[in-house]
C-alpha cells in the first residue's frame, strides 16, 4: 500500500502546475457535479412518479364520488360515460390505460377497454375491506400498468371499486425526458467549468512559466533578454544606474550605500526609476515576479563588475613583468601560467601545463610546497627568496617567489609570483667578494705575523739540523725525532692557515649545506685571531658541543661573522682612543641552543657601544658612523641579507659607552627520524 501511495507521489511529482490546478479543479467540480445530478435525479423521479400516482388516485376518487348513484341505480350507460370522460380529458388520454368499476363482489360494471376485458385485473389488486385505496403494477395486454383501486361507498357501506390504470411506459417516458433535459444542463456546466478550469489554470502558471524561461536564459548565461513580458512599460536600463557606471560603488540600494553616502536628492534622481523603487500592485505572483526581476537586476549587476574584475587581473596577469603560476596546492601541477613564463624558462605553455612545479626546481620547489601542505589556508602568503630553479636544458637561475593560496577552478592552488635575481645574486656575489679581498688586505699584516710564526720554527728546526750536520754534533734518535716533530707540526699549522685563507677567499656560492655553527666561528677566529691580539683585543669562547645542524653556507656564515667581530674590534679601538690610554679590549663569542630549538651564536664586545638612534640603521646599505674613507657600510648590510636568506634572526643588545651585543639565530635542521 506504501509503495503504491509513494507511486502515486511520484507519477503527481511528474505533472506540470498547470495540469494539477486544472485537473484538481475539474475534478473537484465533477465531483460535486455529478452529487447534485444523483441527488436532484432522485429527488425528482421520485417526485414526478408520486404526483403521477397521486393524480391516479384523485381520478380514481372522483369517478367513485360520482359513479356511486349510478351504480345504486344500475345505470351502466352513465356509468360508462363517466369512465370514458375521465379517461380521454386532455393528456390523461396518453396517461390512463384503462378505468373500469366493479360492484361489491368485484363483478365488472363498465370499463373503457376496448379489448375484451381480461379477467385477471380485478383479482390482481384486490381491494381489503375499509382500505382507502389500493396500488399494484400489472401486465395488461403487454403493457405495464400501476393499477390503482379505491372503493365506491355509499355512506359506510362499500358498494363498488373503482380501478385507474396508469401507463408505466407513459410514466417512464416522463421521467427520461426530465433526466435529459437535466442531464444536459449538467453538461452545459461541465464544458464551462473545463473552459474556465484551464483559463484559470494557464493564468496562474503564466508568470511562473516566463519565470522559468527567464531562468533558463540565466542558466545559459543571457542577462540581456528584455522584462517586457513581467513587466510592461517598466523595463529600466541599467546603464543609467549611477552605481553601475562606476563599479567601484556597489548598488545604493541593494549594498545599503544610500545610508553611508550622504547623497543629495537629486544624486537619486535614476534610482526612482530603478526596478527597486517601482513595486506593482498584484497577487503573491506578481510580487514573486518583481523579486525575481531585482535579484536578475542585482546578479547582472555584480556580474558584469565581476567581469570587469576578471579582465582587469587577466591583463595584470598576462602583462605582468615577472612569470606568474597558478599551482595546485596539493600535487603541485602547473595549472596556468602567463607569457613571461615561456620567456624565462624557454618552455612553450603546451609544455609547462601539467608538468610538476617542483620539476622547475626539485632543490627548493619541494620544501616551498611542502609549506603549504603543511598548514594550508586561503589568508597565508609567503616569501622564498633565492629560490634555485632551471630553464628548459639544464641551465640554472635564481629567483625570488612570492605566492599565497587561491581557489582556481574548484581547487585548491597556489598563485606564484617569481622574480628573476640571478643578475642580482651575482652582483652580490661580486661585492662579497670585493668586501672579502678588502678584508684579506686589512689582515695581511696579522696574517704575515701568523704564517711568520711557524715559518721562524721551522726555519729554527732546519737551521739546528744544519747545525748539527756541520758540526757533526752526536744527535739522538730521540732528538732528532722531536725537532722533525716540530717542524712538521708547525707545516700543518702553515697549511691550516693558508687553507683557511683560500677558503675564505674563495667565491661563495648559494648552495646551503648541513652546517655545525661553530665552524665559521672557528675559521674567523683562525683568521683574524693573531690581528686582533696585534691591536690589544682579545676572544673570550665558549662553543657549546653537539649543537643541531643548520642549513647555511660556510663561506657566507665566515664573512657575517668577520663583519661582527670587524666591527666589534672598531668599536674597542674607538673607546681606547677615546680613553686616551691602552685598553683591554675583548671579544666574547658564544654558541648555544635556545629554547625554542633554534641555534644561537652572540658576540659581545666591550666598545664604544650603539647609540639608540642608530641602532635602528646599521643594517641599512651605505650607512656608516666611521670617518670617510674608513668604510663603505655595506658590511652589515651584507651580513643582514645572508643571515636572512637562512631563515636568521640577528638581534643587537647594549648601551652606549658599555659595548655591544650581536645575537644570531637560525632553525635547526630537522634531522631523519
């Protein structure tokens, strides 16, 4: 039983509105239509058949009223013309089948029966004694016959019977002529209900059906079809909106921006124009249709603004100056890109869309995705400067990438902006360079004074076996042994020197690697350790062992360090001078392990120290506190973008007058569980 409702359910589902309000109605009118007609059938039937008896009887009474003289005086011949008068006056002739009298013992007197009478009747509907009267339906001579029987009395005593017979065909033919005649009203009514049924019907469904088809113009993405057929002699042209013209305004009315500007009256001029101000008077259709026209208005509205939206960053897009990507967050498919890209990587589009964005730069492209796997959000935006990446054969370049998270086409992506630096980067490489060999150049003499000392010793040791070879002096195994020892020692010691100065002069690359944080302090301090003793400063360490890796660069990490303790050693010489006596000067480095897991290196000097106004612009290229020709001011600066393309923090502490304090961190390497 459920499934057959639910059926039905479906098979109403399926019919148009304008068939469920034209057949609900037509039903409903059948319904009541065909109740009246069963109800007003009976009603009259019924009726029609009791008048017709009841006039029976009256005939029947009046003939016995009048017939009972006649029947006392035996008078048949009045008898009988008193029958036949009341048989054939006016239409009765069609009505009454017969009439005939009997006397008390039901003997026949007269009769209008023009056949001999059938012997049967009288028998057939007897009347009881002291019944008013008496009613059977009969078969006479074929013919159905209602037989009505009424006595003849005179006084109390019944001396006759008087019988009317009333033709059934007669009757029926009555009867079917008044079903006609009413069924054919019924009719009438029901072809002017089913007319007016599906007038009704097609008016209702009317708005919606052009509501339908304006949505389905929508849908295909027309918005410029007319309102004409919801709204005649109202169809506003947007173009004269105020809003609409300059997109950077949303709609007055619909953004509420009417209540944030304060707009003269006449600034609304178009706007009591618009589809918004002009309501109809109507049914709950008619206010569904000027709803429906102001939300088609709105979404025009904002659509042709996000058209304008759209081709304004297409062109930003494609006639940027950098290469742009658009990056699936996720597996990291080039999704677009715009033109500058097949410029600077020398791929064709057809080539770069769909390849893998880490196979542009599998050395940095895959931790820069992994960042945003990692903590994906659609706020975040990121910088990766001096990312390594190849063109199409192999040759390499770098660049810096900005990117934050979009949604492209249902997907979640990245947009990467990324700038090519490698004519920078080997700028930069070059002043490095420039600023070490300077440096090697303020340090020979110390380091002459470094390589003289294990050049005198071994000079001494060669000198003494010379000596002994001369003079043939008697040395022992052991002695000779020794003075061997010392002088290789001492070759080491000049090798390990002049190592670490090639080192230091070398031309560094960008290429990081897994780095303990002691060693750069350990080849500075190997450096410049003799120089600075030369000018009366000395290093105080304290190098925590067994720190984590850092990713970093040593030959970059050596010149930021040189740079510190450089300064450092100024600002020492510039406080003894100010003293105007010999001053102790001292240098403490240190190496620890933060709290937050990232490794740390000070260097705490006791200078001249940093005054508070230019702490803040040290770090700034050309800027310098020390006299002309005595520095250019990029040593600081240089430090700061080396330490910050490791992901270094660099934070200075002090007072003026009582040294200086350089802090440096940077993140631990995350070693392979």
């Amino acid at each position: 039983m459920r499934d057959l409702i639910t059926g039905w359910r479906l098979r109403l589902s399926t019919i148009s509105l304008n068939n469920k309000i034209f057949f609900s109605t037509l039903f409903v009118i059948l319904v009541i239509s065909a109740a009246i007609a069963l109800l007003a059938r009976w009603i009259l039937v019924s009726s029609l058949e009791s008048e017709l008896q009841t006039r029976g009887v009256a005939i029947a009474h009046s003939i016995a009223e009048r017939g009972s003289g006649f029947i006392l005086e035996n008078n048949k011949p009045m008898l009988l013309s008193l029958i036949y008068d009341e048989a054939t006056l006016r239409e009765r002739r069609q009505l009454i089948n017969y009439i005939f009298i009997t006397d008390r013992e039901d003997n026949i007197l007269s009769h209008t029966l023009t056949k001999p009478f059938p012997k049967t009747v009288p028998e057939a509907n007897p009347l009881r004694d002291g019944a008013a009267s008496s009613m059977a339906l009969l078969d006479v001579d074929g013919r159905p016959t209602y037989d009505i029987a009424v006595p003849i009395r005179e006084g109390i005593y019944r001396i006759g019977s008087v019988h009317v017979g009333l033709s059934k065909v007669h009757m029926d033919q009555l009867v079917a002529t008044l079903r006609t005649t009413f069924l054919g009203f019924i009719s009438a009514v029901v072809v002017i209900i089913f007319i007016i049924s599906l007038k009704l019907a097609k008016s209702i469904t009317r708005p919606l059906t052009q509501l339908t088809k304006i949505s389905d113009e929508i849908s295909r993405g027309n918005f410029d079809f007319k309102f004409d057929s919801l709204k005649h002699g109202v169809d506003w042209d947007v173009s004269k909106c105020p809003a609409y013209r300059d997109t950077n305004v949303p709609c007055w009315h619909v953004d509420d921006q009417i209540q944030a500007h304060d707009l003269p009256p006449e600034a609304l001029h178009n706007c009591k124009e618009c589809l918004f101000y002009s309501k109809r008077q109507g049914d709950e259709v008619v206010q569904l249709a000027d709803s429906f026209m102001n939300m088609v208005w709105s979404i025009r509205l904002y659509r042709r603004r996000l058209q304008e939206s759209e081709a304004k960053y297409k062109s930003l897009f494609d006639s940027g100056p950098d290469p742009i990507f658009v990056v699936d967050a996720f597996s990291g498919e080039i999704l677009d890109g715009n033109p500058r890209v097949e410029e600077l990587y020398l791929y064709t589009k057809g080539e770069f869309l769909g390849m893998n964005f880490v196979d542009l730069g599998p050395e940095h492209n895959k931790d820069f995705l992994s960042h945003f796997e990692a903590g994906y959000d659609t706020t975040g935006f990121a910088y990766f400067p001096k990312m390594l990446h190849y063109k199409k054969g192999g040759q390499p370049f770098f660049v810096n990438m900005h990117a934050c998270p979009i949604s492209y086409k249902g997907r979640q992506a990245i947009i990467v902006a990324a700038t090519d630096i490698t004519e920078m980067i080997e700028k930069d490489a070059q002043l490095i360079q420039s600023s070490k060999m300077k440096t090697l150049g303020e340090m020979s003499a110390g380091i002459a004074h470094e390589l003289n000392q294990p050049l005198n010793a071994i000079k001494m040791g060669s000198d003494y076996l010379a000596m002994a070879i001369e003079q043939d002096l008697d040395l022992t195994p052991d002695q000779t042994r020794e003075v061997v020892r010392d002088m290789s020692v001492q070759v080491d010691r000049a090798t390990e020197i002049i190592n670490n100065l090639r080192a230091f002069g070398r031309k560094s690359s960008l290429i990081t690697e897994s780095l303990d944080l002691n060693k750069p302090v350990r080849g500075v301090l190997s450096i410049v350790r003799r120089q600075f003793k030369l000018e009366n400063v000395e290093f105080e360490l304290d190098l925590a062992e067994g720190l984590p890796m850092i990713r970093a660069q040593d030959n970059r990490l050596q010149q930021v360090f040189f740079n510190i303790v450089t300064n450092a050693r100024d600002a020492i010489l510039e406080r003894g001078q100010r003293l105007a006596q010999p001053y102790d000067g001292l240098i403490r480095v240190k190496t620890f392990l933060q709290a937050d897991g990232r490794v740390g290196v000070s260097f705490t000097d006791n200078g001249i120290g940093i005054s508070k106004e230019n702490r803040d612009k040290i770090f700034e290229p050309f800027f310098t506190t020390k006299e002309a020709g005595q520095g250019m001011g990029l040593g600081l600066a240089i430090s700061y973008g080396i330490i910050k393309d490791y992901g270094g923090e660099i934070q200075i502490m002090g007072k003026e007058g009582e040294g200086t304090t350089f802090t440096i961190s940077f993140p631990a390497l995350k070693t392979q569980s």
